[in-house]
C-alpha cells in the first residue's frame, strides 16, 4: 500500500506502579531505556527456519492471527472462564521474543513478549514433568533475591485463577486452547535487562510465575513469557512510576532483518507532526489494550462507520502487537473493499492460500502497482499522565463513587422537618462561612494554628463514604473540595467529639503505618509538629473553636465504585485524629479532602486517575444522586456547549474560586451591582424584598402562572469559555413564590467563589495534570 506521509499512533499507556510498591530507583534511574524485539521470523530468532518462504510464513501468521482474535473473543465475553484463561489461544501463537534477566546473580532468559498477557512466567528448578527447553532452567534457590509470595499477599488475588499451595504459596495455572498448561508458584525476584545503549538496569521485587509442571506445544528455544498487557501483573503495571507509566514500540516493514525496539519512560516519549493520540478504553479483561476504531475511509474519501461496541463493551478493536493481520467485523469489511476495488486499476484474483477475499495480480505493473491508503479514524484525545501511586489493586479505567448531598435522605444529616427555606437559609449561612474562611487563608496561608479560621465543621455540602484499613472498615465523611488532610478519627481517643459509628482502630489494621517527623510527607502539613514518639503530629483549629488533633498515617483507602466494584489504593496518608472538641455532627467520622493540596485524595491518587477528577451536581439535591469520577471516568467532560477554562497567567492566582462545599456564588459589590441592574430591565416582574434578608434582587413569581421567565447569565473565563448559567443556576425561590437572585456579595469577605448553585446540571472536570477545569451543560440526575 503506498503512501505519501507517514502518521504514528500514539497509544498513551495509563499504566501504574509495581504491584509490590514503589520499584526502588536507586537501582534504575528514572529516565526511559529501551530493549530489542525479536520477531519470530527473523535469523536472530531461536526459532528462525532459514527453508521458510514469505509465504509460508504468512499462511502462518494468518493461522496465528486467527487463533489470537478467538481467544481475545472468548476472553472478552466470559473473563472469568474457569481456568481456560487463555482459551483458543496456543503457546506458538505469538509474533515477538525478548531477552532479559533473572534473579541474583543473574541468569539470561529468552521468552515471548505478548502484549495480549500479563503474568511474566519461565521454567524453574525443579521441574521433572515440563516441556523441553535447551537454555537451562532457572534456579530460584540459587538466587539470593528469589522469594516466594503467600497466599495471603494482595498481589496473589490479581491471578485470574490463584490457589493456594501445600505450604500456603500462591499457585497458579494457566491453561491453553490445545490442552498446554504452566503450573507453578507466583514469586518476587530482581528482573534486570540489557538496554540498547549497553546499560543493565535492574528492578528487584518485580513479580513473575515460576513454573515447576508444563505441558504441551511450547518451543524449546524459548523459556517462557513476558505478559505486556494492561493486568495487573504485568511487566509494564509493574514498572510504573519506575518507567513514568509509559512505554512504546516501532515495527519496521521488514520483520526478518530489520530491528525492533520495545521502549520505556522517556524513550517511550512519542511526538512530531504525524503522531496522532487516541484514548485506551477501559476493559474486560483489563489485559487488553481497547481502543474505538469510528471509521475507516479509503483514498481519503467516503468514509465508513465501523460498527460500535455492544452495549456493556469496551471499545470495538483491539490493539495487539502479537497478532498479525488487522480484523473487522464482516459489513465493514466488505464496504471497504468495495471502495479499494474501485480505487485499484489491477487485476482481482483468488487468493491461492484461501485466507483473503481481495487480491490482485501485480505481475504486469512493473513495480508500479498504486494502492488507495486506507485511514482508519480512531476517536478522542487522550491527555498525558503524571503521578506515583502504586495501584496494584485498582484498575486503570477509571471509577465511580456517590457524593451524597447533606440534604439528601440518604444523607445521616438529613432532617425530614426542614423546609426548602429553612436549607437555603442555612446554605446561605454556610456559603458565607467558607468565604470568609478561604479569604483567610489567601489573605494569611501562614497564619499559625489557625488554619480553617472562620470556618467551622458544619460548613459542608457533601458526603462520601469509604474503607479504611485491612480488614476494611466503613467510613462516612466530609467531602470537600477546599480542603486537603483526609482526617477520621481513631482509638484512642478519650477526648473527641461524640460519633455514631465506630472509632477506626489502627491497630486492628494489618497495613496501618504512622508516618514519621522525617518524612517528607510530614512538611506538607501547614502546621506539622514532631509528637513524643518522632511521630508526625497535626492540629487542625476551626473557627468557633473546634479542634481536631492526630497523626499522619498510612493506610489503604477503598472505594465501593458505581460499578460494583471495589478498588483499593495502599499506602494513602490520612489524619489519624485522637483529640477533638467542637461543633462536629455526631454522623460523620471526619473529612476527605479533594483540594489541590499534596495530601489531598486527588493529589495522593496521582497518575493512578491520571491526575483527573469529576462530579456533576443535579438541580435537585434532597433526591437525585450526584457522583464523583476518578481517572478515565471524569475525562468524559465534552459534548455541545463544553468548554475548557484556562489557568491563571503566571504569578496570577486568578480572581474566583470554584468550589462544590459553597452553595452561592459570590462576586465583588461593583460587578454584582451592574448584574443586577441588568437582570432588573430583562425581568418583567415586581420586585420585593427578600424575607429572609439574604439577597438583594427577589421577584414575587405568584401571578407567573409557572412561566416567568428569566434572563440567562454566563460568565466568560478565561480563554474564551463562555459558561451560561440558566435560571435554576441563577435564581433561587427563598420563600413561597419569591425567587431571588442566587448571587450575593463578596466585599465584606474579600474573595469570588463560583458556588454549587451555579454549578449544578453541568458536567465538571478538573485535570491537575494539565491545570484546566472543563464544563459542559449536562442532564446530571440522568448522566
């Protein structure tokens, strides 16, 4: 197929760091490296078959190919096939090899590099009923770094079929479509690899299989697998932060000579004029790298609509270095052959081998045979990644969780007795409450203890809950979204305000750490302090007095998803609190900070949600549901009307905060004024004054009959995003048949805040990563 430019795929890995934690990098630098791919085919390959022909080795790919999309197939609607993990698929069914080592000192393995699995497996010592292999056996007891991981170990139950063993080690057993299988134990151990440059670098701790019982069609030049794929226990899950959660490849036209290069961290780093960027879509099986293929257009004319996904389904392709030939489903398939036939001035002939049903002979075209390029329309953009957080037990697709509104009936705060009123009155409190106390902290952010000055606890719009612990205990907290520490409280705790629900125990809790005054983490705290024992001690004042006082801890924080799903982010800190007075509600246990802080949850789950987070608030907070998106779940921001708003220029910290814990929005006295007087001429109604004395604009609606009609209000931000607020984001009703103007001043207090009323019925993004908030007009009580 000619071609006049060339144009990369960029696919952005979200991948995440070592299922065993943080990999040490005083061993591997940060800074990307690069290894040799070896195709199958070529005469560096063990398998190499020099009486091979070009089209025998195709007739062999295709068989390949075929085997690989039944597996993905199978794999795809019943993930959870008993042991047949591997389904159709056979152990020859791979295109690339790959060498590295193993184990300490270290022994070369060459194996497969297969971007369609996840557990790195080889063949270990002893092992007297396994296939044949000429390159010896490794030797775990020869290894000083070899470990065997338990049956107990978290990183044990990410093996879609793990059993525990005789001496309580995890187990595994994978099974192939032509009856092949590899037994053996899950086990950590130092992988290091040879880099294209002549460096060695070293990852200790990394998880592989260690195979002691095989079976089957393997190949005796090869000793086992390398599992690329996006699982959690594969390779590249594992290198995570190590290699920036990035890697890349480039496959040369010529498979038989020509090197390739499997890529990681910076030298992963793809860019240029060509290279186009396309979203993974998080799937079942996670293994599999999903992409939505829209169209495909030949020539750059008359596009077609590739079928989409079913609904429940992830993407509609699969992208997969270990198959040969691209697949598409039969309609498609034919449309576009329709479009090359037309475009091809050559000769149809019948494919000799039987496998494809458009050929043409080329025997009279004199090397000058001209073919269409075929496009093929990928969807999206897909932003970069940053971060650290180990996520060994979280998936990277993005999730899910309820905010739930204090008013809400499934609110613990809920007060069946409260009028429509009675809530604004008090929003109308609180929403003056947190403005004073962010234009505190801007005015003074040193200002000793007292870092929530004049806010005070009850001053909050939402609750979430969630686990803490091993085993996990529930948690209902505070979110807010201006303020950092997540702090609940714990035992002991002699002197705290009273809670329904039980103290957290961190010493019931297998993973719960104190973090020390050295550590780093310890200085992010605004007002941290060395405690008795070199523990990092917080004290948190409110503005009424209230107080909470505690450690910063490590802990594993879990979420119950939409889904259904439970995920697990380890090693998250936490505000241990063991002493705390004031105003708190007996209903809640503390507080999950969602600022921009770096203890914050959104800041602690890092590159894990690929620094992005969303929620969209409906217009009836006591019923409808609102939720809180992380990672691939909050980057669905878009639609008519979205629109990005840009961060404040250099040295500026722009003029207006967003924040879903303040229910009004507040604009200086000038602006206000001149909105108003606008908002007055748009309004054929009386004007009355507003029984609570809460607003300044109210209108008596009584004799509207339910169709008064108000005036649109949008703000313009920067970067030319015009947001329009309709009149249940602008106008409140503060009393029976009286609405109000749903902005107040912000003179006395000294800061602009874009509140929770104004941001209702939109879809709100936050990308920490790229520092823009995006907005779009939604339905959020039916998103």
């Amino acid at each position: 197929m000619a071609s006049s430019s060339t144009s990369s795929l960029v696919v952005s890995l979200l991948v995440l760091s070592s299922v065993l934690g943080h990999l040490p990098l005083h061993v591997y630098s940060k800074g990307g490296f690069s290894v040799e791919l070896i195709h199958r085919d070529s005469p560096d390959s063990p398998l190499y078959d020099p009486t091979s022909t070009a089209s025998s080795r195709l007739k062999a790919a295709v068989e390949r190919s075929r085997a690989r999309a039944k597996y993905f197939g199978n794999a795809i609607q019943n993930p959870t096939a008993g042991d047949n993990f591997y389904s159709e698929i056979t152990p020859g069914n791979f295109e690339y090899l790959m060498s590295f080592y193993l184990g300490s000192p270290a022994e070369k393995i060459v194996a497969i590099a297969d971007t369609g699995s996840d557990l790195i497996w080889i063949q270990c010592k002893p092992c007297d009923e396994c296939y044949h292999q000429k390159a010896p056996l490794f030797d775990p007891q020869a290894s000083s770094t070899y470990k065997v991981i338990s049956c107990n170990a978290d990183s044990c139950s990410a093996l879609p079929q793990g059993s525990c063993g005789s001496a309580s080690q995890c187990e595994y057993n994978y099974k192939y479509g032509d009856g092949s299988f590899v037994d053996g134990f899950l086990s950590g151990e130092t992988i290091s690899f040879d880099t294209i440059g002549g460096r060695r670098v070293q990852f200790p701790k990394s998880l592989f299989g260690c195979t002691h019982s095989s079976k089957g069609t393997f190949d005796e030049n090869d000793a086992g697998l390398v599992g690329l794929g996006g699982g959690q226990l594969s390779l590249i899950r594992q290198l995570g932060s190590a290699i920036d959660n990035k890697f890349s490849y480039c496959l040369p036209s010529d498979q038989t000579n020509a090197k390739s290069r499997l890529n990681f961290g910076s030298s992963a780093v793809i860019s240029g004029s060509n290279a186009v960027t396309t979203p993974l879509i998080s799937g079942t099986p996670e293994t599999f790298y999903f992409l939505n293929l829209e169209q495909i257009s030949v020539a750059g004319e008359g596009a077609v609509a590739v079928k989409p996904a079913p609904p429940g389904r992830a993407g509609n392709i699969i992208i997969d270095s270990g198959t040969t030939l691209t697949l598409i489903d039969d309609d498609t398939l034919q449309s576009v052959e329709s479009k090359v036939k037309n475009s091809v001035n050559l000769k149809q002939v019948t494919d000799p081998s039987g496998d494809f049903s458009l050929c043409f002979d080329v025997s009279g075209a004199g090397g000058n045979a001209k073919f269409p390029d075929i496009t093929f329309h990928f969807s999206g953009v897909l932003s970069s990644v940053l971060g650290h957080l180990p996520l060994h037990v979280y998936s990277k697709g993005g999730f899910s969780v309820e905010l739930i509104h204090r008013d809400s009936p499934d609110s613990p705060l809920y007060d069946p007795t409260s009028t429509a009123s009675s809530r604004l009155k008090a929003a109308v409190e609180r929403s003056r409450a947190r403005a004073k106390y962010f234009g505190n902290v801007i005015q003074n952010p040193t200002a000793g203890d007292n870092f929530y000055s004049e806010i005070t606890p009850g001053n909050f719009e939402y609750l979430m809950s969630f686990y803490l612990g091993s085993p996990a205990e529930k948690i209902v907290a505070i979110a807010d979204t201006g303020s950092d520490l997540i702090w609940i409280q714990c035992k002991p705790c002699d002197e705290c305000y009273h809670q329904k629900a039980p103290l957290f125990d961190p010493q019931a809790s297998s993973t719960y750490k104190v973090i020390s005054c050295n550590a780093d983490s310890c200085s992010a705290l605004p007002q941290g302090s060395c405690g008795s024992a070199s523990q990092c001690e917080y004290n948190y004042k409110y503005g009424d007095g209230s107080f909470v006082d505690g450690f910063l801890s490590g802990e594993t924080i879990s979420f119950d998803t939409i889904g259904g799903r439970r995920v697990q982010f380890p090693k998250s800190l936490f505000g241990c609190t063991h002493s705390s007075k004031g105003t708190f509600d007996e209903n809640d246990a503390g507080l999950v900070g969602l600022g921009g802080g770096q203890l914050s949850l959104i800041r602690q789950l890092g590159s894990a949600i690929d620094n992005k987070f969303s929620y969209c608030l409906p217009s009836d907070q006591t019923n409808a549901k609102s939720r809180l998106n992380f990672g691939s779940s909050a980057i669905s921001v878009a639609g008519e009307g979205a629109v990005a708003v840009k961060p404040a220029p250099p040295g500026r910290a722009g003029n207006i905060i967003i924040d879903s814990g303040t229910t009004l929005t507040l604009i200086d006295d000038d602006t206000l004024q001149s909105v108003e007087s606008k908002v007055k001429n748009s309004v054929n109604l009386k004007q009355v004054t507003d029984p609570s004395g809460d607003f300044s604009l109210c209108f008596d609606v009584s004799g509207a009959g339910g169709n008064a009609k108000f005036p649109d209000i949008t703000f313009h931000f920067a970067g030319g995003a015009p947001v329009v607020l309709h009149q249940s984001n602008a106008f409140v009703e503060s009393a029976q048949n009286i609405l109000c103007h749903a902005l107040i001043s912000s003179d006395a207090i000294g800061v602009n805040i874009f509140g929770n009323v104004a941001q209702r019925n939109f879809n709100i993004g936050y990308d920490l990563g790229a520092m823009t908030l995006t907005l779009a007009p939604t339905d959020c009580a039916n998103l």
